[in-house]
C-alpha cells in the first residue's frame, strides 16, 4: 500500500468510528491537537465550576464536547506525566518518577514508542510547541534528547535550559537563541499560542498531530498587566503574584491559554477543518495550593491527594463525542497512547508493554464500562517536596483509595463516593479494606520493578535528625 492509499485507510477508519457517512470519509482527514496547560488545578476553569476566572472558550469547547470528572494524571508532578503521556506505560515502569532537574542525568529513551511515532508511523506531521521536560540539558553538563529524536518534526519555542521559576517574557531564559517574533514587548503565551495557529496553517494539507504544551500557568505567576489589573479590580480578586485565592497572575494567564484555545478553533474552522479534529485540552497534574485551591480536592501539586493528581480533561470530537456530555468513568493520561493506537489502527512498537487503556468506547458514549478499575501512583522522595508532597505511593480501586507513606510507613484509606475530599480516613475502620489495597499497591510495584530506594523510605527531616 502507497502512503497516499495507507492515509486514506486511516482516515475513512477513524471517520467510520465517527459515525460519517463512508462518502463524505474518503475525502476527509482526522487532525489532532493536544493543548497541555502546566500545574493546571481541577477547579480553574468555568465548566468545572469557577466564577471567577474567564474561560468563554474552554467552556464552549466542553458544551460542543465531552468534560471528564475523574481524569488523573499518572504522576503529581511535570516530567512523569509527560513520561506516561508519550509512552502509555506508568512512570514508575519508564523510571521517571520526579520531575527532572535541568542536569539530571535521567531522560525518555529512544527505545520507547512516543505517541509523536505513533502518529509519524501513520504519515501524520508532527509537532511539539513548548515545554517538553523529559531530559536534562546540555548547558547543564547533563545528556540532552531533544524531542526531534521521538518522533516529532518540529520543536518550536522549546527549552534549552532549566525551566523553573517561570520566563514569560522575551528574552526566555530557557532558550535565549530563541527570536523574538511578536510586536511589542512579547508574552510566552501569546508567542505559544501564534506558533500553533501557524502549525496548524502550515500543515493544513496533510493529517498533523499538534502537542501545545504550555508553560503557564507554573510559578512564578506573571500574567500580562492589562489582564492583571483586570482581575485584581473583579470583586473578591486578589493582589500580586503570591495571592492564595483568586490569584490575578494565574487567572490573566490562564485567561490567554483560553485566548490560544479560541483562536485554534477558528483557524480549524477557517481552513475547514474543524469537524475533522479532536481537540484536547488538560493538564498536567493539580494546582500549586500557595496560589490556588483545588476545593472540593484535598491539597494540590506534588501529593498524591487527589488535589494533586485529578486533572481538568475536555474532549471535543465531531461526529463522536456527545456535546455536552459528561464522563465520570476514572481514565488516566497514559490512555492517550492506546486510544490513538486504536484510532490510527498502526502496530509500530506492538509488543512493547502498555499500561493505559483505549477510551475510545468513552468518546462514543460516556456511560461505557472500561477493562480496568484500578490505578496506581509511586512517587518515592529523597526529602519532602518544597510544596508538601511526600514520598508516597496510591492505589485507587473502584471507589476506595489508599496512600502508603513511604517516609513512615503509614496508610490512609478512604471512599471517594462519599468523601471526595479525603477528609475521613477510615484505615483503622476498614483493616481489612486497607490490607487488600496495600497488598495489591506492592503486587503492582514488584511486576512493574517500581522499587522504593532506601533514601526515599523511613525519612526522618533534616531538623530532626541526630547529628
């Protein structure tokens, strides 16, 4: 089969699963984009309930499409779950458990299938706009595998360098080769934003998978002043970068990734395209609880409470997805991988272990049932992380959840269907419940080799420490 008949294949494939005529499917093509907003917490946005940030656009892509409520991230931290999202396998499995530090000298190896080869295997362009994270960096002495070598054939406005502490505006700090574009004094956002309309424009002729993977909104918060001003003036706004409840900075930023997210739609629907691509927008694990409240979550980023791991997740596939609809089965973010394998129907990597599970059966109907009802989390710690989070490990087994606390070898055991907020620990209530699940988290971790090393488990502080 040519690569003009094997694109046509996958096309009409993936339309029929649509649910379009068989006509209308050999004349179309299906485009994927993939919008990532970075330490996005569970209640930001206005169809997940809040009233104070602005977010018209993502709100209307949820009534035209599908808004998940329990969707996870495999990790409560950036580089695992971007680690689950390119491969489809558990963090622990590809051994990226933590974020990596700009000279680490871990990294995502070319041995693995990424979701960009998936897509290149199928004749698709492939692109990566911003934050990639899955390496260390050659400025900092470490091993440097850029996103060029999984599969993607673009990497725009990408790092070069440790991204911490946020770099909003031109010269970026993470790259300082990169040139400036925009007029005026340019935002990161904004350039981020322009970089995937003109992705989408460049490739409009051919089947593109797009991964926008913002760097907002990652503290440090700084918003563009005009948007700011704006929310500190709203009743009830707070002021400066550091407000722990209705933040400005984090609120203006989130409002320009809303601003992206509309002006994707209208490029697809200017060029035709719109009803021929899923669009995807989510994050990449919960809200930093200094400058945000992931309510009715319990806590935020680097814990294993479900503040920290359950993610916002709106879908929009024509023809697929029912608009409006709302899915409460649990997925988690390494079931991109399988689904899209199914979609393409291409068998590069078959035989390698894939963890997540195709939700294509949830696209079409929110109310299916999944091969799958259990999770798990590892998250081994040296020390505490500088948010709170400790050296943990989850399970997550239909309604129950226990976190086993490696640094002192407790549990905690509670039942999400009356106690989203995981405020009763019923441990001591349920034993037996709680021998199951931690019993069934260590089965887990001995078939996958997620080992606990000595340093990460019985921590004791620093402070407290006999000297």
């Amino acid at each position: 089969m040519n690569r003009r008949a094997f694109l046509a294949a996958c096309a009409t494939g993936a339309l029929t699963l649509a649910g379009g005529r068989a006509a209308a499917a050999t004349r179309r093509r299906l485009n994927v984009v993939y919008v990532l907003a970075d330490d996005l917490g569970y209640s930001e946005l206005g169809c997940y309930g809040n009233t104070f940030n602005e977010t018209p656009n993502l709100d209307r892509l949820a009534r035209q499409g599908m808004r998940f409520t329990d969707a996870y991230a495999a990790a409560p931290v950036c580089s695992p779950y971007r680690a689950a999202l390119m491969t489809g396998q558990w963090p622990a499995r590809v051994g990226i458990t933590d974020y990596l530090r700009p000279n680490d000298p871990k990294h995502l190896t070319t041995d693995h299938t990424t979701l960009a080869e998936l897509f290149k295997a199928a004749g698709y362009a492939t692109g990566l706009i911003g934050k990639w994270h899955l390496t260390g960096y050659e400025h900092h002495k470490a091993k440097e595998i850029r996103p060029t070598a999984h599969g993607f054939d673009e990497a725009i406005v990408s790092e070069r360098r440790g991204i911490g502490g946020g770099s909003y505006w031109h010269p970026y700090h993470f790259d300082p080769a990169i040139t400036k574009r925009l007029h005026g004094k340019e935002y990161l956002v904004d350039r981020t934003n322009t970089e995937a309309v003109e992705f989408i424009d460049r490739h409009k002729h051919e089947p593109f998978f797009l991964y926008l993977s913002h760097y907002a909104v990652h503290t440090r918060l700084d918003g563009k002043p005009n948007l700011v001003r704006k929310y500190e003036a709203k009743p009830g706004g707070g002021k400066g970068p550091g407000a722990s409840r209705n933040n400005p900075h984090l609120a203006a930023q989130l409002e320009t990734i809303d601003e992206g997210v509309g002006m994707i739609v209208r490029k697809l629907e200017e060029l035709g395209l719109a009803d021929d691509t899923i669009l995807i927008f989510t994050g990449d694990n919960g809200g930093e609880s200094r400058v945000t409240s992931n309510a009715p979550l319990r806590a935020g980023k680097s814990t294993l409470y479900e503040g920290g791991i359950r993610e916002p997740l709106v879908i929009r596939w024509p023809g697929v997805t029912p608009p409006g609809a709302v899915c409460r089965t649990p997925t988690v973010n390494c079931d991109f991988h399988p689904t899209f394998r199914e979609i393409l129907g291409v068998d590069v990597g078959a035989g390698k272990p894939v963890d997540g599970v195709s939700i294509l059966p949830l696209l079409k109907d929110p109310s299916a049932r999944l091969p799958r009802d259990t999770f798990y989390w590892h998250y081994p710690l040296a020390n505490s992380h500088f948010l709170g989070g400790r050296s943990a490990g989850a399970i997550r087994k239909g309604d129950w959840k226990l976190i086993e606390f490696f640094d002192t070898g407790g549990v905690e055991l509670y039942n999400l269907a009356d106690d989203l907020g995981e405020t009763r620990n019923v441990a001591k209530q349920k034993p037996e419940k709680a021998k199951e699940l931690r019993q069934a988290l260590a089965a887990w971790r001995k078939d996958i080799g997620a080992a606990i090393p000595p340093e990460c488990r019985d921590y004791e502080p620093k402070a407290k420490r006999k000297r």
